[in-house]
C-alpha cells in the first residue's frame, strides 16, 4: 500500500508470495520485531548523483527463511534454482539469486530496511537495500511484493 492510494495515516504492506509455506503480509512494525542489523550505505544514483544514508533492519535472507521457502534444506544445490524478484510502489523491479543472500554462498547482506538515516519507513513501506552495490539501480524504495520462485524446468 502506498500513502498516496491509502491515505496518510495508513502502514505500508509488503506481500511475501510465491513457493513459500508461510506467505505473508509485512509491515514496517513487523520488520522492527526482526533482529536488526545496520548498513551505511554509499551509492551512485542515476539522477540525484552520489546519496549516503544509515539503513536499519532485518536481513532479507532471515525474513523469507522464515517463510518457509520450498527448496530441501538439506540439498545445497536445491537453493540454487530459487530467483528472489522485489516490486516496489513506484513501479521498480530487482531480481535476485537466492544464493546471493544464502550463507552457504554469496551471504550478501541484503536488507529489508525499516528506517533511513532513524526515520522509520511505516507509511513509504521497506526498502531493498543491497550495501555491496556501487550503483543503487536495485534499491527499491516502498516495497509491495517479494516473490520467491523456485519453478524452473531443466535447462537441458
């Protein structure tokens, strides 16, 4: 939900969908119950220039752990056919690996951030924040939905 479509007062929502056991609807509050972890974060914008900002929030590999992704745990190389892709209100898409975030592998510390610089994000909704990024092209600001999919037929 955006402020603009649902009125001021109103908590932005993330959806959380797709080969999950446990879909879910997140809001700011719910990522502030999360352990959180800090990022200051330096990135190329392609139209504001160079921004510098202090993000807050759990990271994005917990959350959807905790949703129950479909894949077996125990199979390393299950993971690793699992595309993770975010929306955001403004109409901005991003697409990642799960082996990108996954600790037995690239452990990239995405976040899924609640506050900027210790604003809270309830009403602009979460951001994706990727602190390994030079450019902030996959810096997705109010989150609607993340969707897990892991349904790939063979390449062979």
């Amino acid at each position: 939900m955006s402020q603009s479509l649902y009125g001021a007062d109103t908590t932005a929502e993330l959806a959380l969908a797709g080969d999950l056991t446990r879909p879910a609807r997140l809001t700011v509050p719910d990522l502030l119950a999360w352990p959180q972890h800090e990022a200051d974060v330096s990135f190329e914008c392609a139209t504001s220039g160079i921004q510098h900002h202090r993000f807050t929030g759990p990271l994005l590999h917990d959350v959807l752990s905790a949703a129950g992704p479909v894949f077996d745990p125990a199979r390393r190389k299950d993971r690793l056919r699992f595309l993770i892709a975010v929306s955001g209100a403004d109409g901005h898409h991003a697409l990642l690996s799960w082996a990108e975030i996954d600790p037995d592998f690239g452990r990239a510390p995405v976040l899924l951030a609640a506050t900027i610089d210790g604003t809270p994000l309830d009403r602009a909704g979460a951001q994706l924040v990727l602190p390994q990024d030079r450019c902030g092209a996959r810096h997705i600001s109010g989150i609607t939905s993340i969707r897990v999919d892991g349904g790939y037929p063979s390449w062979a």
